[in-house]
C-alpha cells in the first residue's frame, strides 16, 4: 500500500534568533540632568540659545512626545542643530532619523554619513549604527571587515548589542578568520552587559567547549539567566537538563515549570515535552487528556516527536477517543520526518484498518501538508 502523500517542507517551528534590537538604529539620550529635569520650557530655552546638549533633548521629547506634542519633523530639526555643532549625540540621532524616516525621508546615504561624524568622535551608539549599516550593505557598501571594526570599537567602550554582533562576525567567520575563542569572549560580554543572547550562545559554547573550557556550571548559570528573562530555547534547555539530570539534580518539577514557560511561548519542542511529563505523572499528577492536548499543539506546528506522540494517543485511546484514521495520519507525517518508531507503527496500524480507512488518512495528511505549505500573508 502506498504511504506517498507528496512533499511537505520542514514544519519544525523553532525560536528564530531576535535580531532586531541589536540590529535596528540605536537612539542616545542625555543621561545626566534631562530625566530629573522636567521643565520642558526650560530645555527649550536652552535649545534656542544654542545649547547642543539641550537641543538634542528637546528633540528626543519632539521625537516621544515626552513633555510636549509629538513631532519628529521638529525633532530632525533640533537633531540637525546639535549636530551641526558637532555633538556626538546629535550626529547619531539625526542618522537614526534619516534611517528610519521618521521626521524626515529615509535617506540611508545620510544616516551613514552622521552615524560616521559621531562614530569618528568615539560615539559607541553610531558605531554600532555605523557597523550595522556595513554589515546589511545599506546605505554604504557591504564590507563586513568595516562591520567589524566598527563593531569591535563599540564593544570595547562596553556597548552590549556591538559586543553580540562581533561575536556573530567571529562565530561564522564573516569579515575574519572564524575564531570560536572571539566569539566566546564576545558572546560572554554582551551577556554581561545584559544581551540576553548572548547569555545564551555563551551558555552552549559552555556546554560544548566550544572556543571555551567546557564547564556545565556556567552553562546551567547562563541558560536560567537567560531562561528567566524569558528565552524560550534557554527554558527549553533548561527544562531538558532537569528531566534528564544533567549538570543540575533531576528534578521533574521544575523540567515541567521550565517546559511550560516555553511551551506557552509557543515552543513545539516544549509542547511535546510538557505532554510527555503529564503522560507519564512526572513532575504534576498523571493527565492524559492535559497530555494529548499539549501533543496536539506541537504537532500541529509540524514538530514530528509531537505527531508521533499524538498518532500514539490515537492509536491507543489515551487521553481521547481511540480513532486510527488520525493515528495513522499524524503517524504518517512523523515518519516524513524520519521520526524514529513512525514507520513500525504505521505498519501495525495498516495491518489491523481496511483499505478505505487508510485513503482517508492519506487525503487527510495530504490536506495538512498542503495547509503547512500555502504562504500566508499579514
């Protein structure tokens, strides 16, 4: 009997690594008097009179609406003032501006051409800017060694985001040697300056030794740093190491706590593992309905241990009525995935249903691979 269904694409949903913050244009602000200074008319008295540090903050609160009525095309223009006065911090807002288009037209030329004045006076924020701009090729050519510069200079001044993406340049070896030891330096500084992916990635070079000694102290350390912040691979790792016992006591309590935080962020491999501590009564009171339907959430988002499991719970009954049209096709699309144990099972199922029963199943699989595989649109 053919299983063929037809092709399907890799349905596995994983946590996709966050960029965007240490990617996307950085703002600086004056730290010293602005936040315990809230006479606006003040600020803008100062402004008018040519004062660079005060321009740029009444252009952060044009920019927010912090004060006054919110105005970028009114920020640019303070932005602009400071800036041609040389402030640093100006320099880099106004590129922010032109980067993002806000008060102005998008004008990525312009933003790298003030990212580079402040950035040239030692402004950490522009030359982790300036250094994004080269690492895209927008704006300036792409020149991931200039990238790389520019980066290493803000990661020296303590910049955390500028220290992550040096560690990327090294980890994958664009725009240098790839050095495994620089990038876990890198790695290990942006998450002690509070990159929270950074904690993580040093907490696998921990695991593994990678460019690192090997030490599951750290590893553990850094994972439920980064666990507790709300990392959801960082919980899921965290929740396998208590389920297994590994560099921490086993502890089927807190696997479950650690698997549901990441399971409710919408992890599949959570959801499957959460479903599997509540089959088994690890952790939290035996509940196989609770369990087949953490199976079907991970299944659903085309995790092939999830579908295997919930196949399972078909086949069987547990947790819902016994049904073997939809065990064998969550079994099927398991087995695509070479999920060890699917095929054995689609065998037993194939042997014990009539041949109707197995067509159904095979249209039902076809129609879930074919949902899996339509583009969506937001």
């Amino acid at each position: 009997m053919s299983r063929h269904v037809g092709s399907k694409r890799e349905l596995g949903v994983g946590w996709l690594l966050a960029l965007a913050a240490v990617l996307a244009p950085a703002f600086a602000v004056r730290g010293d008097d602005a936040a315990s200074t809230p006479d606006v008319a003040g600020w803008r008295a100062r402004a008018e009179a040519g004062d660079a540090a005060a321009q740029v903050e009444f252009g952060r609160r044009c920019a927010t609406g912090d004060g006054v009525a919110k105005d970028e095309a009114q920020a640019v223009g303070w932005y602009r003032k400071a800036a041609e006065q040389g402030d640093a911090n100006g320099q880099n807002n106004l590129g922010v501006m032109y980067a993002s288009g806000r008060g102005i037209a998008k004008d990525l030329g312009q933003a790298a051409g003030w990212y580079r004045k402040a950035a040239e006076r030692g402004f950490a924020r522009a030359q982790r800017n300036l250094a994004s701009l080269y690492e895209q090729g927008t704006g300036v050519p792409k020149d991931p060694a200039q990238a790389l510069v520019w980066y290493r200079k803000a990661a020296e001044q303590k910049d955390g985001a500028a220290a992550y993406r040096l560690a990327v340049l090294y980890a994958w070896g664009t725009g240098v040697t790839k050095d495994d030891a620089q990038a876990a330096v890198w790695y290990r500084q942006a998450g002690d300056l509070g990159v929270i992916e950074g904690d993580y990635e040093f907490a696998l070079r921990s695991e593994a030794g990678r460019g690192v000694a090997k030490n599951d102290v750290e590893a553990v350390a850094r994972l439920r740093k980064a666990a507790e912040r709300g990392h959801v691979r960082a919980q899921l790792r965290l929740g396998y190491r208590y389920t297994v016992g590994l560099g921490v006591p086993r502890d089927d309590a807190l696997a479950l706590a650690w698997y549901r935080r990441a399971a409710e962020q919408g992890d599949a491999a959570a959801q499957h593992g959460l479903g599997l501590l509540y089959l088994t009564g690890r952790g939290a009171t035996k509940n196989e309905v609770r369990a087949v339907a953490w199976f079907r959430r991970s299944a659903l988002q085309g995790h092939a241990a999830g579908q295997a499991s919930l196949g399972a719970a078909y086949a069987s009954g547990r947790g819902l009525v016994a049904d073997d049209v939809q065990a064998w096709m969550w079994t099927f699309l398991a087995s695509k995935q070479v999920q060890a144990g699917a095929m054995e099972a689609l065998d037993v199922l194939e042997a014990r249903m009539k041949a109707a029963d197995v067509a159904q199943a095979q249209r039902l699989a076809r129609a879930f691979v074919a949902k899996a595989e339509t583009p969506t649109t937001r």
